[in-house]
C-alpha cells in the first residue's frame, strides 16, 4: 500500500514535485536554479517542509507583475 505521508518535515524532490503540481524534472530544475530551497546530504536532495510552506506564504503575499 504506497501512502504519501507529507507531514514528515523533511520532503523528496519527488513529494515536492507533486505537492507544488510539477513534474519531477522541473522540480529539480527549479532546485538547480534556486527557486526551491534545498538541504544536499550526500547524493540526496531534501526540501524541509518548513522553508516550502514559508516560500509559497510569501509567493502568494506578493502581486504578481506582468510586463506586457
């Protein structure tokens, strides 16, 4: 029985990748460019729950611009 249990402090990219609606790839492009803060131990790459609420709070407390 495959359970995701997101109340762990401590997500896979894939968990991440799944509670923000990406796929697992731009995930990690996003990781690689930043816009995902992330912990590196040894070859994994961890986001902590924390930092992602904290991150997609603040998002949604600036306006958007467009330039167009």
């Amino acid at each position: 029985m495959a359970t995701h249990n997101l109340e762990r402090a401590i997500l896979t990219v894939k968990e991440t990748a799944v509670a923000l609606g990406l796929s697992k790839n731009s995930a990690y492009l996003a990781i690689r460019n930043g816009q995902i803060p992330h912990l590196k131990i040894g070859r994994r790459i961890l986001i902590p729950r924390v930092i992602l609420e904290r991150m997609l709070a603040e998002a949604n407390c600036k306006p958007e611009v467009h330039n167009g």
